[in-house]
C-alpha cells in the first residue's frame, strides 16, 4: 500500500560528559546527556482523518541502535494519542552528536480490518 502521506521530523542528542537541554517545536531534540543515560520525548498526534489510519514509524538506521518506540499503531478518526521516544545509550556508546530523522507513514485501514 501507498501511504496516504509521510511527515519527517528531525531527531538529534549529543553524547557528552554535560547535560544540556534543547526546547523544541518542530524536532526532537533530546540535547546533551551522558554515555549510559535513558532520555524520553514525546510527540502527541490528533488524526484529521475520517476514518482509521494506521501510522508505521520508521527511523534512520544511524539512530535505530539508540532508540526505542512503537514502530505501529491504530488511530481512530479524531483520536489523539502520546507517542513516546526514548533514547538508550550505553557506557561504551562514542561520545558525539548524532542525528537523523523519524518518518511517520499513515496508511488508510481498509473497514474489513476495523470491523
């Protein structure tokens, strides 16, 4: 299936032995945390659907090591829902900047499905 339509949002931490905070809009932006640390963010979405929508998550594979979400989901038309984003780093993980991108994919939910 062709997805109805695709979102990118931009995702960046800094491992380093500083923390540091980032306030963000339009990215997620975890900021500076230290090697071996778990950080949380989290993106709420509302379907301007008329009807159900399956949306797949799919990261770049340079974050894919560090980073735990729910890679499928079910939203009802009008439904909004928290989409938590952890990142998980080792002691051992390189200090450094690391980026990528999260795309959201939303699939229309053929009725047989959702019966």
């Amino acid at each position: 299936y062709l997805p109805l339509e695709k979102q990118e949002v931009a995702l960046s931490f800094t491992l380093a032995y500083s923390l540091g905070i980032d306030v963000n809009g339009t990215a997620l932006v975890f900021g500076s945390l230290y090697p071996g640390s778990v950080a949380q963010r989290s993106v709420t979405m509302t379907s301007p659907y008329t009807y159900p929508v399956r949306v797949a998550i799919h990261s770049s594979d340079s974050l894919a090591p560090y980073l735990s979400y729910t890679p499928s989901f079910l939203l009802d038309p009008a439904q909004t829902t928290v989409v938590p984003f952890r990142v998980v780093t080792e002691p051992t993980t390189p200090l450094g900047l690391y980026e990528g991108t999260i795309t959201f994919s939303f699939y229309r939910v053929p009725p047989e499905v959702v019966s």
